[in-house]
C-alpha cells in the first residue's frame, strides 16, 4: 500500500518554479528519504503535503485519501524549525499538540520520557538549547502514536551524541511499523537510516526508489566503482592533470577538493605517482567504496552540503 | 468551538501581554469613567445650578448605558492591539503552521482567531454593562434600561475594531509592522473622517444639504458613528449646523464592513500559503 501519492506536483513562486511535475510515492513501512541539496524544494514538497502552502498544480493523497485535517491528526511532522510558543514549558506546548489531535495527559508523559526531557518538562522552551528544542519537536510529532511520521532535517542541532540517538529511534519506530518520510541534504544521514530515497534537485524529480536500486541505476555496476575524495595545494592544476588520467568518470569541485569517480580498477596508490609523477603533492587521498553519495554527485552532478 | 476556544486559552492563559493588557484594559475603563464621572460632578458641585449644562447628568440611568459605552470605546483599542499581538505571534513563532500541521484545519484556525475577537468584544461589552450600572447607581438615580441599545452599539464597535485588527495581523504578519498599521490606519482614517464631517457641516450650511456626517460611512467610524455622547445642553445648541446621526444608514453600513472584514481575514488565511 501507498502511503503518500504525489503526481505531477508543482509549486511556482512567481517565475520561480520551486517543483517542478514531482511524481512518487511513498510505500507502507518504508523510511523514505528525500534527499537533495539546501534549497532543492525538499521542504516545499513537505509543506505542501502538510497543508502550509498551495500547490500550483498537480495532487497528492495520503494513504489513498484527499489531505484533511484528520488526517493529518495521524501524521507526526516536524517541518524544518520546531515551533512552538515560547513563553510556554515543554509540557504546555505539548499540551497545545495533544488537545488538536485528541490525545491526552498520558501520551505527553510518554513522549517527553522517550526524547529524554521529562526532568525539564517545566521548563520554558525559550531556555532551551537548539538541540532540546529538536528533541520536543520530535517529542511532538509521536504523540498519540502516529502510524505515519514526515521529519524535514531531523538532526538539525544536535550534538553527535543526539544525532545518533534520533537515528536509532527513527529505525527502531520503522522497526516498530512506521512510514518514515525524512527530508534531508546529509547524505550520510539518508543512507544510515533510509530504506528508500528520492532525490530532488532544482525542484526536479531526478530519480526514486529503494537505496539499492538508486545505487544500481548507475549505468556500471556499483563494485565497479570508486569514488576518490583528494586534493593539493594548486587544486586547479590538480584538476587539469587527472583530465590526462584515464579511468575517471565524474569529477566536481568541492570545498577545496576533488571529487572524482573512477573504476575500482584504479588504486589510491596510482593516483598518487601519477599526481607527483606531474608535480603535484596531494596532501588528502581518500578512496571510498561507491556510496549514496557518490550517485547522488553523478545525478545532480554538483557537491553536496555535507 | 468548544474545545479550540479550550486550545486558545492554553496558548494565551500565560502570555504577560495578555495578563498585563487585560488588567489594564479593566482599570482603563474603571478609570475612564471615573474622571468622567468626577469631572462632572465637581463642575455640578462648583457651579450649582448657574448652569443649565450642568444639570445634565451623564451617568443618570437615562444617560449612563450611552456615556459608559462612548467613553469605553476610546480604549477599545487595547483589545485590538491585543489580538494584533496574538495573532501576529502565531506567524513569529510559525505556530500557525504547526497548529495546522497536527491536525487543525485553516478554517478551525482562523475561525477560532475570529471566535476570540468575538470573545473579547462580549467581555468588553460585560465590562461596559457592569460599569454603566455601577455608575448608574453611584448617579442616585433610579435604574432603568433607557437607552440601553448603546450598549449594542459598543458590542458591534469592538467587534469592528478586533477583526480589522485581525485582518491586519493576516494580511501584515509582522508584530510591530502589523500594529504600526493598526495605528496609521487608525488615524489614517479618522483624519479623513474629521475632514469629511467638517464637509459635511459646511454642506448643510451652506446648501441645507445634510447626508449626515459623512466621515460616519467609513468603515471603522462607521461603528464609531453608532456611539456618540448623550445629548445635553452643549450638543442641543450645536445640533442646528450639525448634521443628523443616520443610525438607519449607519448600522447597516456597519455590518456590512464587519462582513467584508471577516470574509477577507478569512479567504486570506484558508487560500494563502502560510
């Protein structure tokens, strides 16, 4: 069963077209990540299907039904910042949630034990640090147990620690028998927790479906690929030299590096005397395995934001 | 309704504006008309009966429903700022999103908005009634409904006077942008309707043509217009060269705005992205 059918879905803001005919859908018991970079309408689609903006054209039902408020009642969402009334505690503005979807006094105990703030349930939100904020937020979006939960960047804020702790609940909730939608642009993040992904760039659809078919729409075999994080001092002259080097497929400019994908035929150790065989010291030379990553860098052809 | 006014009073029950605003609007209207109350007294005190104005009794049963709801609705603005303030916060905080995200309809969200403006013009209006009573005993006189239809008139002001305030708090979504409105509209439109009444004089002077104060047709001053001070020995002398209160054109008028009002806070909210 489906649980979010989204067809043809568009959203323009005057001549920007943030989504762009967007089709997917999203299957019962899934984690499904969309992923894409900062600005790529990620949070537009989510916004959309959550009711907070208009699409210009195309529809979208969930599990089947027109999006209503009571449906959205069944639905846990946390949708990019957390928001929540500031002069409140904790416990108050979960309160405020619990009362617009029915739920009672218990569900808010529970859910501030699970994140872990019950001891600060008195407090004002507008103490608290950027990463307990998250945890309310996500607090917020299990109250009464929602089959269904949408998380836009759910580990915005939080502490390494906090970051792996958010993972393991969100696999243990998909353990439990929930639809998981999870926006993200960290890819790490995409591919630790979900099961499935789309990838979204400039409002465009640029590929879906479970990681592993994702991974293998790649028109090689994934064993035989690598893909090569390095760099030098004069990245430019770098980046002239490895166009004479065969073997390597894709290349894009990072952060003060290069990203190259090659065949898993070529090794680190080759890289290397080639670069200095042409004068060039490189002082990173990492070779990983071909990663979500790297498929995501050769659909939208661009560094991502890690 | 019940249970989304319930959610708005958990939203609103520990907010410091509110609790301060409130308590403030209450002694204001105390205070109002109190001084007027005072006012007049020591002037029928210091001057006996000299006087024929000061026979007038502003707060006399006959009187006190009419002075009571004039004076009250010069604060009225405190409620409205109020809700400005309440409403403009849900966009601050995004909690106008969230609200919809768990589960409220954007026609429950901005109904409750609405119901709130309601709300507070009924407990506005209570006060005005409690108020006008107590003065109307403090007067001696003897108790009677006489002219009681003013304080209707003042319901129906501020409930004119919370929904622009919510409809500028939607359309304008900003604290301090949407209260700054609030008041350049405010005197804004009150200029105009000064300018238009001073026309208005001059016509029926000058031709014996009387529209009635035409800064009444207004839609904030049409409200306004319903609600004037009783008539005395002053407002006898100058009724020759003013022109006639057209409460029949008024009121009408006035729903009518009330109507516009409520229809474009709410077509806003349900159609807009938020």
């Amino acid at each position: 069963m489906s649980i979010l059918t989204i067809q043809q879905l568009s959203k323009n803001y005057g001549s920007l077209k943030a989504l762009k005919e967007v089709s997917f859908s999203v299957p019962e018991g899934t984690v499904f990540g969309i992923l894409g970079p900062n600005g790529s309408g990620k949070t537009t689609l989510l916004s959309i299907v959550m009711d907070i903006l208009k699409a210009t054209s195309g529809s979208f039902v969930w599990m089947g039904q027109e999006n209503s408020a009571d449906l959205r009642k069944q639905i846990g969402t946390l949708l990019e910042t957390p928001n929540f009334y500031h002069y409140l505690s904790a416990q108050e503005n979960l309160r405020i949630a619990a009362r617009i979807k029915g739920r009672g006094e218990a569900d808010i105990q529970k859910v501030l034990e699970l994140v872990n703030l019950y001891q600060r349930k008195g407090s004002k939100f507008s103490s608290f640090s950027l990463g307990m904020k998250q945890r309310l937020a996500i607090a917020s979006t299990l109250l009464g147990d929602p089959k269904i939960l949408v998380f836009d960047e759910p580990t915005n804020g939080l502490d390494p620690a906090g970051i792996a702790e958010i993972r393991e609940l969100i696999k243990t909730l998909n353990k439990n028998g929930k639809t998981i939608i999870m926006a993200s642009h960290i890819l790490d993040e995409v591919e630790k927790v979900c099961t499935h992904v789309a990838i979204i760039q400039q409002g465009v659809l640029k590929t879906v479906g479970s990681v592993s078919s994702v991974m293998h729409q790649s028109a090689d075999s994934i064993l035989e690929k690598i893909l090569v994080e390095l760099s030098a001092n004069d990245l430019v002259a770098l980046q002239h030299i490895l166009t004479e080097m065969g073997g390597i497929e894709n290349m894009v400019e990072a952060e003060h590096e290069l990203h190259i994908t090659c065949s898993s035929e070529i090794t680190a150790e080759q890289i290397n005397q080639f670069c200095f065989s042409r004068g060039i010291i490189l002082n990173k030379l990492l070779v990983k395995r071909k990663t979500l990553e790297a498929r995501f860098l050769e659909i939208t052809g661009k560094q991502s934001d890690k | 309704m019940g249970e989304l006014l319930k959610i708005e009073w958990l939203k609103i029950r520990r907010y410091t504006a509110f609790i301060v605003m409130s308590l403030f609007f209450i002694v204001a209207v105390i205070a109002t008309n109190y001084i007027v109350f005072s006012v007049n007294n020591n002037m029928a005190n210091n001057m006996g009966n000299a006087i024929s104005m000061m026979s007038f009794s502003p707060y006399s049963f006959e009187n006190t429903w009419q002075t009571t709801s004039y004076a009250t609705g010069f604060i009225l603005l405190l409620p409205a700022l109020l809700l400005v303030m309440l409403v403009t916060n849900e966009y601050t905080f995004k909690t106008h999103r969230q609200n919809i995200i768990d589960g409220l309809s954007r026609q429950q969200f901005i109904s409750v908005k609405i119901m709130l403006a309601l709300v507070f013009a009924v407990v506005s209006t209570l006060l005005v009634f409690v108020t006008a009573l107590c003065f109307g005993w403090a007067s001696g006189t003897n108790f009677s409904l006489h002219g009681i239809q003013f304080v209707g008139f003042f319901f129906l002001k501020a409930i004119t006077y919370n929904l622009i305030a919510i409809l500028i708090a939607v359309l304008i979504k900003r604290t301090g942008f949407a209260t700054g409105v609030f008041f350049i509209y405010l005197g804004g439109e009150n200029f105009i309707a000064k300018m238009l009444d001073l026309w208005s004089i001059k016509l029926k002077q000058d031709n014996g043509t009387d529209y009635g104060s035409l800064g009444d047709y207004l839609p904030m001053n049409a409200a306004d217009g319903l609600l004037s001070f009783p008539k005395n020995p002053v407002t006898n002398m100058a009724m020759n060269f003013m022109p006639t209160d057209y409460i029949w054109a008024i009121l009408p008028l006035a729903l009518v705005y009330l109507l516009v009002f409520y229809t474009w806070a709410r077509r806003k909210f349900i159609h807009a992205d938020l």
